[in-house]
C-alpha cells in the first residue's frame, strides 16, 4: 500500500471552543467543520505547555519540556528527532511554511525545505549574539519583554489589515504544492513520492486586528463569558503581562473587551478561510484529499478576558485545552468525537503509527490510532501541562474529569493547589482542594505531579 501524504495545519492561540463544529453558532469556520464532520474530533485535547514556544517544541518533538529541553523560552537543540525528521528518514518529502516558532541556531525543526522560515517572521535567532543584544524598550511595552501589554492589546482592538505574514505563509504553500503535484514550467513534479506538508498561520493570536467586514460582523454578536470575575489565586487570578486582574467594566471598559472579542472573532474566520485555500489548492492541483491525513491543532488557547484573564499561560479550559482533529477517512472512522484526555504531544507517534513507520524510544507521545477505532478500552484518560517560565514550576494533570494544578515558584515558594471537577463545574469557579470527597484523588495526583515534574 503507498505511504499516505499527511498535511499538518496549525493555527497560534485558538481556543477549543470558537469554533462552528465545537458549538459556537456565531463564528464562521467552514473549513473546520468539514474537517470535524469527515475527522475525528477530540473534545479534550490539551497543550503540553499554554505558551507559544515550548508548546510547539513539544509537538515536534513527542515530548514534555523537561524531556525534550524546552522549560521555557528554550528551542530544541539542533538535531533532535522531531515527527518531521523521522518522516525524512522513511523518504517522506517534508516542507513547512509559515509560523513553526523555533527558537535557537536551527529554525527547521527536522523539516527538509523551511522555504518560508521563521527568520523572516522574527522568530528565530542565528547568532548567539542576537541573545546578547537588551530589548528595545517600546512606549506601553512590558519592561524587559518587548510587547505591548494585555491592556494596551484590548484597547489597541480595531478594523484593520489581515495578518501579512499569514498571507506570505499561504502563497508560499500554494506554490510550493502546485511545483511539487503539477511543475507547469519544467514538469519535474514528483507526485508520487510521499509528503509532509506543514502549514502554520499566527491567526488568531493578538494583535487583535482584523478585516472591516469581519469585525462589524462579528462585533455586535458579542457577549460577556458566564464567568467573567477573576479566580481567587497568586498567579491564576491575573492576567500575564504585567501580572493584573482585567476584569470587564471594572478594570477594563467593557466596549473594549466586546472589541477586542470581535477581532479574534474575525481572526479566527480569517485563519479557516486560509486553510481552506490551502485545500483547495491541492484539489485543483490533482489530489483526492480522502488520500491525505489532515491534522488541524492550535498550540494553546485565549482566555478573552474569561475569568478576567488576556491571553494564554494559565490551565483554564480556554488556554490548555485546544482543538485537535485528524481527518482521514480511508483509515480512520468519520465524524467520531473522542471524550478522553489527549496531548498534543501524542501526535507524533500518531502519525508514525497511521503512516506505518516504526516510532522513535524515548517519547512521551502515545499513538491516538486504538482510540480513534474504538480499541482502546485501557486508554490511560490522563493528560500533561507545564508552565516553567519567569521562575515558575506549574503543573497540572487532567485525569478523567479531574484537572490538578501545582503551583511552585523558584523565589516565593509553593502557591495554593487547584482541583477542578469539570463534570460539576464545567465553568471552574469551585477549588475543590479542601473538600474531603476528594481528598483520596487528590493525594493520587499529587504524587503522579511529583513523579511527571
């Protein structure tokens, strides 16, 4: 049987739940929908870490930070097997475009042809010396950080220009899928050799700008979250940068915040109508998309101002879970929803297993395949999260309905734990911590976090 192309489309900071397929009647993702209603859907994938650049490491590598060297904002070493990799080695032909987000001396993360790289969207650092040089210190910037904070972020929400450096990221693809399926110049297309195609949009991680008829669109369909209040802890309580409760119409003005959603609303659509031309694209160059394996994933979330949180770095629901849907229906069954605990970590020995390659020791990443033809009745529903940055050491474990949180920081010590029971409290108002119903479970997943820490 021939080897299975597989195209990899990753979205930057889209949360589970803004989505068509997911439940939410407002947004547009047409493409999404018909990836979910062919795919199988995985309603509680989780990021292996809620921030940009360990998370995506992570993915390549089928391993948690500590394992793949990436607590914080680290890269991999130049080298490391990563799912692009292994695919070269069994004579896969690889290529990437757009946002990969390596950080460090080697910006291809395993991949053969990185013809849009990351050094033309900022993201990587060839020298040691571009380490050495001091941030440039922008008016509204967060000292040290070089960027704008949450505040100036919501308030700067406006009509604009769609991202250009997607637009870069999807020209480039398309191209690259018409010279290696068709070659209308030169007919040297290699059609039948295997392909690993990745496809990475910044949409819709803020800024939180978007198209005028997207943003009027979406800008009066906007509500308040449910919970909107800030969670009664040190570090899940604030919003990241600076460390600040955002609460609406008490500590940010409400039209702002209703702007702000808008935006992302609009990003979000403008991000599945790119993935969508990139579809398209390889239907009018020739190919059957029920021959490919398509993956659709986001690193991390956006907690919108939800629990009066910006952005991403906490283990709520809308920064840790994410979307996750593999799309392959001469192998796998269509429109199955999968309601046990994944990681995006587990995508790599995934796509070994569905491309019959044999999967590298010394992963964290499980195959997702029996349970995607209903053959993993002994599935262990647990999955992994780390925030190691700015001195924190947080973990948290999702096991079953359970979500456990550690919190430790180098210089002020342990912080309160978190258990949520989100079959009773979907929405995580309640620290279920001191309740003795609990306490059993509790005790269980406080060694499995010093055991995965």
């Amino acid at each position: 049987m021939p080897k299975l192309n597989v195209l990899v489309l990753m979205s930057d900071e889209h949360r589970a739940d803004v989505a068509g397929f997911a439940g939410d009647s407002v947004v547009r993702t047409p493409t999404l929908d018909w990836l979910a209603k062919d795919g199988v859907v995985f309603d509680h994938a989780y990021t292996p870490s809620p921030i940009c650049v360990p998370a995506r490491q992570c993915i390549l590598a089928g391993q948690y930070p500590k394992n793949c060297g990436c607590e914080g904002w680290i890269g991999l070493a130049p080298g490391h097997m990563t799912y692009a990799a292994r695919f070269g080695q069994y004579g896969y032909r690889t290529a990437a475009f757009g946002k990969l987000h390596m950080i460090g001396s080697d910006p291809s993360g395993g991949f053969q042809s990185r013809p849009v790289g990351d050094v033309s969207f900022g993201n990587a650092h060839p020298t040691l010396e571009a380490y050495e040089k001091p941030p440039q210190e922008l008016p509204g910037n967060v000292p040290g950080m070089n960027k704008w904070s949450d505040r100036k972020e919501i308030q700067r929400a406006r009509p604009g220009e769609d991202n250009p450096k997607d637009a870069m990221a999807l020209q480039g693809a398309c191209k690259w899928i018409h010279d290696q399926f068709v070659d209308s110049r030169y007919e040297r297309h290699d059609p039948d050799r295997p392909t690993l195609l990745y496809c990475g949009l910044s949409d819709p991680h803020y800024p939180y700008i978007c198209n005028p008829e997207r943003f009027s669109y979406y800008l009066p369909q906007m509500k308040s979250f449910v919970v909107e209040e800030p969670f009664d802890h040190p570090f899940l309580g604030l919003s990241p940068w600076p460390p600040e409760p955002l609460q609406a119409g008490v500590d940010i003005a409400e039209e702002e915040v209703m702007r702000a959603r808008a935006a992302y609303y609009g990003k979000v659509e403008c991000m599945d109508g790119r993935f969508g031309q990139v579809l398209q694209t390889l239907r009018d160059n020739g190919e059957d998309l029920d021959d490919w394996i398509i993956v659709y994933l986001s690193d991390h979330g956006d907690q919108l101002g939800e629990h009066g949180v910006w952005e991403k770095q906490k283990f709520f629901e809308g920064s840790a879970r994410v979307p996750l849907i593999i799309r392959a229906p001469k192998l796998l069954p269509q429109g199955t929803r999968i309601s046990e605990n994944v990681s995006l970590c587990d995508l790599f020995a995934t796509l070994c297993e569905l491309c019959g390659l044999e999967t590298p020791e010394g992963l964290d990443s499980r195959s997702l395949v029996p349970l995607m033809k209903g053959e993993a009745q002994d599935w262990p529903d647990e999955a992994h999260s780390f925030f190691l940055q700015q001195g924190f050491r947080n973990v948290m474990i999702k096991q079953g309905s359970l979500k456990y949180q550690s919190y430790r920081h180098e210089e002020q010590g342990e912080m309160p734990e978190v258990l949520f029971d989100l079959a009773a409290d979907p929405l995580e108002r309640r620290n279920l911590i001191d309740e003795p119903e609990y306490r059993e479970a509790l005790q269980a997943l406080r060694q499995r976090s010093y055991e995965i820490a």
